[in-house]
C-alpha cells in the first residue's frame, strides 16, 4: 500500500525527486520511525486480535443457534415448552472473563498515554505554529521553516501553537499526535529511531484548504542535523542578502503566503500579490491608502489593522514570526509582482 501511494505520488510530481520515504513493513501500519511505534503497534493489535476473536465467536454462536433453534413448525412453535430464565453460571462466566482483558487493555494504554505525554528534561525543544493552512517551526536560533527537521536519536519536544482555528499536529510514522489550540500550548514528543522523510498531517477539520496542510519531518543524522541548521542559517542569511526578491519568494512559499495570496491577479481567500504595488487600495471602514513599503510591512505584522474591501479579516499576524531579513525580502517580493 505505501508502495502504491508512494508510486503515485512519484507519477504526480515526475520534476521532483522521489523522497527517501522508508518501506512500512507493516500491512496496515506506516513505518515504525519512533520509539513509542512498537508499544503502539502492540496495543494496538492486543486490542484488535482479542476483539476479532470475540466478534467471531459471537457471530459462530449466533449462526449456530439460528439453525439449531429455528421453527420447524409454526403451531409447535408458537406454543413455549421451555422456560428461559436466569444462569448464574453464564452471567458470573461473561463478567469475569473479559476482567482481565479489559484491565490489561487500560494499564497498557495508561502505560502508552504517560510515556507520550511526558517529554525527557533534556528534549530538544522546536516551537511549532499552526496557521490556516500551514506549519510553521522555529529551531532556538530563531530559524524557522516549514518542514520540521529533527535529529535521530534525539528526544524531541516541540511546544505547539495555533493561530487562528484548532489544528492537529500528526505523524503516523512516530505515532504522536495532538490538538493545536488556539491560546494556549500543547506539546508532542518522540525520539525518530530513522532517518528519512515522513508526513506530517493537520488531523483537526481546520477550514476551507484543511487537506491541503501537510509537510513532513526530514530526520538527519545527529551530526548531520546541527550542519544542516547551521548551513541553512547561514544560506538563508546569505540569499536574503544577494537576492532578495529571489528570497522573497521562497519566504512566500514557506511561510505560507501562497496559500490566500496567487500571483497571477486571481482572488484566492487574500487579494492577489499582482500589480498590488503602487495601487491604491480600498478599506472595510471606507478610507483608501496607497500601497507603498510601509503598508505591506503593516500588512504582514498587523494584517487588522487595515482590512481590504471584499475580504474578511482572516489573515493571521506573522509578528515575530518572521526575520528582518524574510520580512525585507517578502516585501521586494511583492513589490517586484507587476
Ligand atoms: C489565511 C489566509 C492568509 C494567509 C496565510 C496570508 N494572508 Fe495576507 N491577507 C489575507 C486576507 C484575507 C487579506 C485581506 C484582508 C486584510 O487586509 O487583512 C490579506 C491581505 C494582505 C495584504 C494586503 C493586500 C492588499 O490588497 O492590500 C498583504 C500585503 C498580505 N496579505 C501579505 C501576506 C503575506 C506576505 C503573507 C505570508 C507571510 C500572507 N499575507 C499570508 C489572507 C492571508
Ligand atoms: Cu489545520
């Protein structure tokens, strides 16, 4: 199955080069890429085989019983012989032995919640911000993307936040899920056991483009993950230096501008970028203002504070969010779509 979808997808985007996703050598699992997958995995096919065993017994016995105990004929039938009535023996014998299943399935999911939802002291802490419709993750530098990079072997704590509407921070691969909500943090942990790349899903109903809010967790080599930050710091420093409008663009793409604003004059949930500079735009309270850098800066760090005619006010803010560097470059950006 994960073949066949990754072959699919593969097929979908033939420009860019297939992810490394790892094989799941599980039928109806995905990999198993975190230390909490073998315990889910467990608890989860104890409490599938057992239930399967017993909805198969129930149905053998009630097959049985409507041909053993069928009407062979309608007077004998309508006439009762017997007396059905109460059994001790059945009632105390359907009680006590499904206990200790029951009992083993709440110490084996009580045992799973704790682990999960105690992070070590010693986690790397990554922030993450969920806003409709895309992730956000900022490493302690400040640096922000929107893949999440994680080391291997590493616990990993990321400390979540949602901007606008509840979210859900998912990754089947390392078995961890939970809300994003707005006005207050909730956290995941996991420690990746391999490397690769995994999806990384919204799984909380978030709005029109709620199935399009999905990134992935690139794992890296211990090592291999500081070089990557550090590396990445410094080329990021260094683009929005050389070429900004360049810059600006990935900044558009990564933050999640793309998502509400088109390139192309087209409306999307935001008015589009093209031909915005130098115009003069229309306000819900009636005034009008020429676009200038000012305004798009405004725009970016307080987008209430002057709403579009024919829009809504659903643009989240990006204050503190986005570097000095990002926000210079997302503004010549948008300056440059004439
Ligand atoms: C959830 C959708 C959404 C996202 C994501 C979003 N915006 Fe917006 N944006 C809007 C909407 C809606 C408006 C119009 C209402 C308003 O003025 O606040 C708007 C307005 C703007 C304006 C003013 C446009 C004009 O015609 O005057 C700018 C500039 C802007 N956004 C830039 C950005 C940038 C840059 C990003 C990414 C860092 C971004 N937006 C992300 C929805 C979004
Ligand atoms: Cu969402």
């Amino acid at each position: 199955m994960t073949y066949l979808s990754s072959a699919l997808l593969a097929l979908m985007q033939q420009d860019t080069p297939k992810p490394k996703v790892p094989e799941s050598p599980h039928f109806w699992m995905p990999t198993s890429s975190s230390t909490f997958a073998e315990a889910t995995d467990w608890a989860f096919d104890f409490v599938t085989w057992v239930s399967a065993v017993v909805t198969i017994g129930v149905v053998i016995a009630m097959t049985l019983f409507c041909v053993k105990y069928r009407a062979t004929d309608r007077s004998k039938n309508e006439q009762p012989t017997g007396n059905v009535d109460h059994s001790n023996v059945l009632e105390i014998a359907w009680s006590v032995i499904p206990l200790p299943f029951v009992i083993a399935f709440f110490v084996v999911g009580l045992q799973g919640f704790i682990n999960m939802r105690t992070p070590p002291k010693e986690a790397y802490e990554i922030h993450a911000t969920a806003a409709k419709w895309s992730w956000m993750f900022q490493y302690p530098s400040g640096y922000t993307t929107n893949e999440l990079h994680v080391p291997k072997d590493r616990p990993v704590k990321v400390i979540i936040e949602a901007q606008d509407v509840i979210h859900a921070f998912y990754v089947p691969a390392f078995r961890q899920k939970i809300d994003a909500v707005p006005g207050r943090y909730t956290h995941a942990w996991f420690e990746a056991i391999e490397t690769g790349e995994f999806p990384l899903f919204c799984a909380e109903y978030c709005g029109t483009n709620h199935s399009d809010m999905i990134t992935k967790v690139v794992v890296h080599e211990k090592d291999a993950f500081e070089e990557w930050l550090e590396e990445a710091e410094r080329k990021e420093e260094e683009e929005g230096l050389k070429n900004p409008v360049a810059y600006g663009e990935t900044v558009y793409k990564q933050a999640g501008c793309a998502t509400c604003h088109s390139l192309d004059g087209s409306p999307k949930i935001g008015p589009t970028f093209k031909g915005l500079f130098g115009k003069t735009e229309r306000f819900t309270d009636g005034t009008t203002a020429v676009v200038d850098e000012n305004y798009l800066r405004e725009s970016i760090e307080d987008p209430q504070a002057k709403i579009v005619d024919g829009f809504p006010a659903s643009m989240p803010t990006y204050k503190g969010k986005l570097s000095n560097n990002r926000l210079r470059a997302l503004v010549e950006f948008i300056k440059s779509q004439k």
